[in-house]
C-alpha cells in the first residue's frame, strides 16, 4: 500500500440502489467531500506527470509575458508610485511579472486544454469518481495514459499551434489601425470557443472510440449544444484560478499579500488542478448524459 494506491474502492456507488443520485452542482460538492483526500493524491499524481509538458507551455507562454517586460512604461508607472525605484528595480519587477504571467497562463492552458497524455488519465480517474467506478488511482491512471497516449498526444500539439496562431494573430490585429484592430476581438471569441470545447474533449476521448476529427466534432457540439452552462463553467473556473492571485496582487498589505502568495502555492500543489477539473468533468458528465445515457447504454474505450 503506498501513498497513492489506497483507495480500494468496493464496485458501486455504496449507496441503496433505489437512492436518488444528485445531479449538477449537489453532485460535485458530495463527490469533492467523499473523494477529498482522494483528489489530493490525483492532483499530486498529476503535477508530477504533467511537468514536462507544462515546462513546454511555460517557455511558449513569453509570446504573452514578454508584452509586458521591461519598458519604459514599467519605469514610469513604477516612479508614478511616488516611491524612488531604479532601473534595477524596474528591472527586478518585470522579471517578476514574466514568471508570474507565465505561470498563470501556463494553469490555465493545463488546466482548460489540457496537458498531453497526463490528462487522459487525470480525466479518466475523475470520471470515474463521478460514475461511482471502482478505481485504482495509480494503476488505472497510466494505464489510461497508456491506451490514449497517440490521441492525447495529437490534441495537445494541435492545442500548442493553435494557442500559438491565436497568440500571434491577437497582437497582429492589436496594433493594427482603423477597423483590423476589432478584430482582435473576433480572436478573442474564437479562443473563448475553443476553450469551451475543451471541456467535454478530453471526457469523450477517455470514454469512446472516436477519431480525431469526430473528438473535436462532437466536442464543438456539445459546447454550443450546452451553451450557458459551458460560457458558466469557463467563468467559474477562471474566478477559482485567479482569485488568490488577485488578492495578493492588488493588496496594498505586503503581509496579506505574502500569505495569499504562500495560499497560491499551497493550493496549486494540493488541491486547484483536482477541484477544476472535477468541476469541469462534472458539468460534461451532466451535459453529455442529456444526449448520451452514459454508465450503461454505451461502448466504453475500456
């Protein structure tokens, strides 16, 4: 028995069968609550194997942070402080800025698209956290890495060249003149979309057989066929992502930003991953089983 290996899970959800199992938000909170500890041995599991391709995301994250390196309007926002900084400092800060916006940006690529085949796996044991299967966290985890590895593999190169078209095309149209420089917007809407498509990909990828094509086919229907709750659920999760690094930028308090710093961290490595991706799986789950009675009627990718 190891740290991660001790969940032996009895089959069924252990509870009558004629109970009514709870849908929606009810039904993330009780899972969340059950399978507590649980989720922080996932979310661990997960960083570590996600390391390499979040380092890749990491490094191509600067096409964003290195818009707001260092410049004279570092320097000059920073004297407008009233406080007496020099180019060392302003230095200091930008450098500070770079990680922090590559950092934010890199979770919330991971976290929305995905990181490679550590997702199939991450998905795959939330999924089954919300069907009631019984599930070994670590045995089941690679081996589900291991049966979608070429697709997981796909999705996230074609993620990386899509977020790097995306990136481009958004400071292109930003310093464009006149009417060109609206349709940043337009990329805006276009990343938005393809974001809400991420949150049923993964689901379908681990629980059908389907080809590439048909994965993102049947993702973008699902997204636009469950509309409000895919726009809610992106917004949700982006207020958890960001809510601790808010407070402790804008805090006036260096104390109370310290603390909310050390909470990022802690909540990072303990707990985000988990708690966002099984918010997201539990509205695909919900989404999807109005279309698809999932658990019985339908052909695993077991």
């Amino acid at each position: 028995m190891g740290l991660f290996n001790s969940n032996y899970s009895a089959p069924g959800p252990g509870v009558s069968k004629n109970e009514r199992r709870k849908k929606g938000i009810a039904r993330f909170y009780e899972i969340f609550f059950r399978k507590f500890w649980d989720l922080i041995k996932l979310n661990l599991l997960y960083i570590i194997t996600l390391l390499p391709t979040f380092a890749v995301i990491f490094l191509l994250s600067g096409i964003i942070s290195n818009k707001f390196g260092y410049s004279e309007s570092v320097m000059n926002a920073l004297q407008s402080s009233g406080q007496s900084f020099t180019e060392l400092d302003a230095a200091n800060v930008s450098v500070t800025m770079d990680l922090m916006i590559r950092f934010i940006v890199s979770v919330f690529f991971t976290i929305f698209w995905g990181g490679g085949p550590a997702t199939a796996g991450f998905v795959y044991i939330l999924r089954s956290f919300l069907w009631e299967d019984p599930v070994f966290i670590v045995s089941d985890y690679f081996k589900r890495i291991r049966m979608n590895l070429r697709q997981s593999l796909i999705v996230w190169i074609i993620d990386i060249i899509v977020f790097i078209a995306l990136c481009i095309a958004y400071f292109v149209y930003n310093s464009m003149p006149s009417i060109m420089y609206f349709l940043k917007y337009v990329i805006l809407v276009l990343a938005f979309f393809y974001t809400m498509l991420h949150l049923y990909i993964h689901h379908l990828m681990v629980t059908y057989e389907l080809s590439i094509p048909k994965l993102y086919k049947n993702s973008a229907l699902f997204a636009l066929s469950s509309l409000p709750f895919s726009v809610l659920t992106v917004l949700v999760v982006s207020f958890v992502i960001l809510i601790f690094p808010a407070i402790a930028f804008t805090s006036a308090n260096d104390t109370i930003a310290a603390v909310f710093m050390i909470l990022v961290i802690a909540v990072v490595f303990l707990l985000l991953f988990s708690f966002c991706g099984l918010y997201i799986e539990c509205n695909a789950v919900t989404q999807i089983k109005k279309y698809i009675k999932e658990e019985v009627s339908v052909e695993r990718g077991e």
